[in-house]
C-alpha cells in the first residue's frame, strides 16, 4: 500500500494542530518532527509515493489516526 506526498502532509498538518511548535525556538513536536523527516527524504528523491510497508511502525502508528488515511482501510495488509 503506497502513501502519497498529500497524505503525508495531511498527517503532518494533523499533528501540528494536535501538538504546536512550542518554546522560543518554536521546536517541533515529536510526532510531527518524525513525519517531516519521512517528507523530506521524499522530497529529496523525487519520490511521490512511498510504500507504508517500508515505513518504521512508529511513523505507521502516527498514520493511524489521521482522518482518511490509508492505515485506516479494511484491505490494508500490516
């Protein structure tokens, strides 16, 4: 199963509302911290999908939630 760019931003954008930037450095969250490290490799290999398969289960367990995300379909194969 294959995770578009949009959806990760969707995910990042997510967590960002859930956990703000905090602190005087306005430093990431986490969670969001993770997801924008999988966005930037993207980004940097020209990729537009990646395979959820490839993806560490902490960055899979932060999918999960997000609403419409392809974690939460029936025919996933995790």
């Amino acid at each position: 199963m294959d995770l578009r760019v949009q959806e990760l931003e969707a995910a990042i954008n997510f967590w960002r509302d859930l956990r703000p930037a905090r602190g005087n450095e306005f430093a990431l969250s986490p969670e969001v911290n993770a997801l924008a490290t999988v966005y930037a490799l993207m980004i940097f290999r020209g990729q537009l999908v990646v395979n959820i398969a490839t993806l560490d289960p902490e960055i899979r367990r932060l999918l999960g939630p997000i609403p419409n995300s392809p974690l939460l379909s029936p025919t996933n194969s995790f």
